[in-house]
C-alpha cells in the first residue's frame, strides 16, 4: 500500500478515505489509534490514507482537486440550501 495524504488528525483521514471510496478508489486509513494514544504528546503526520499503488496517481489527483474545490461563502451556500427546500423557510418536517 502506498500513502498518498498524511495529516495528524484521524477525522481527516477519514473524510479522505471516504472521498476516495466513494470516487471508486480502495483505501484505507492507517494509525488512526496513534492520536488517542500520544495525547498530549505530538505524533506529527502519524495517520495515513494508503492506496493500492497502481491507484496512487489516481487518488493523489482525487485529493489535489477537493483541496482546491472554491468553499462557497455563506450567502451561496444559503441560496443553495433554499433552492433544495433546506432554508430558514423550510423547517423539517415532523414525525
């Protein structure tokens, strides 16, 4: 398995593994246990997402293209939400 993103926080990873998961990329997170157990202590880039290494450069491409997706201001992401029925108009329904 090749690592292709590395990061000190085990929800990132995470979130980076199901990112490629679900772009159809196998991965896997690695040494998400090393955070609980270094507490205080600095464990630097310890938890990695790995890859089969013929998917490297695919998911390496993956990743390149969440980090330099444009995060939508507040007013976009509020239009957003009220053109799916989701805005402040719109409280969910009840069961």
């Amino acid at each position: 398995m090749e690592t292709v993103y590395e990061t000190s926080l085990a929800f990132h990873a995470q979130m980076i593994c199901d990112l490629l998961v679900s772009a159809g990329v196998p991965a896997r997170v690695d040494g998400s246990y090393l955070q609980s157990i270094g507490g205080e202590i600095p464990l630097g880039n310890a938890v990695r997402v790995r890859v089969e290494p013929a998917r490297a450069a695919e998911a390496r491409a993956i990743i390149a293209e969440w980090e330099s997706a444009a995060i939508p201001s507040d007013d976009e992401a509020a239009a957003e939400a009220e053109a799916a029925g989701l805005g402040a108009g719109n409280p969910p329904a009840s069961s």
